[in-house]
C-alpha cells in the first residue's frame, strides 16, 4: 500500500486508517492495557481531526468514514462499538 501513497494527502489517509485498525484489532481484544488503547484512541483521533480540519475527502468504504458519519467524528464512540463483550 505505501508504494501507492504519491502526496500528503494519500499519506494522512492512510496513516489514520492504520490508526483505526490499530485502535479495532485492541478493542477485539479480550485482554488489553487500558493506557495504551487510550494512548491508540487519542493518536487516531488526532489524525482523524486534521484530516476534518484539512476538509480531505474520505471517500465512503473507510473506517474514517464509519467514524464520521456514524459514530459523530468520535473514535472513541466507534471503538466501544468494537469492543470484544
């Protein structure tokens, strides 16, 4: 994927997708440090909010745009609703 990535915008994408995924794989988890998912949560957030900020178009088959359109730009509100019960 990385060698398809040709400017800053592909690169933020890509970036706060890995972030989502990151952040869905430690919610699945049945054992996780808490400070660390939080840490992940706050990385993928931030990401998220400069690609807002940055009016990057997300396109509609993301993780970026399940959290925006979905879960109120909040990837804290989309994670809880991967946590492994």
């Amino acid at each position: 994927m990385i060698e398809e990535i040709y400017n800053t915008r592909q690169a933020l994408l890509y970036l706060t997708n890995c972030s989502l995924e990151t952040v869905g794989e430690m919610a699945q988890l049945d054992k996780r440090r808490r400070i660390d998912y939080e840490r992940h949560i706050l990385i993928a957030q931030s990401a998220l909010d400069l690609v807002l900020k940055f009016n990057i178009e997300i396109g509609t088959n993301t993780r970026i745009y399940e959290v925006v359109v979905f879960n109120n730009k909040s990837v804290k509100q989309w994670a809880n609703s991967h946590e492994h019960d």
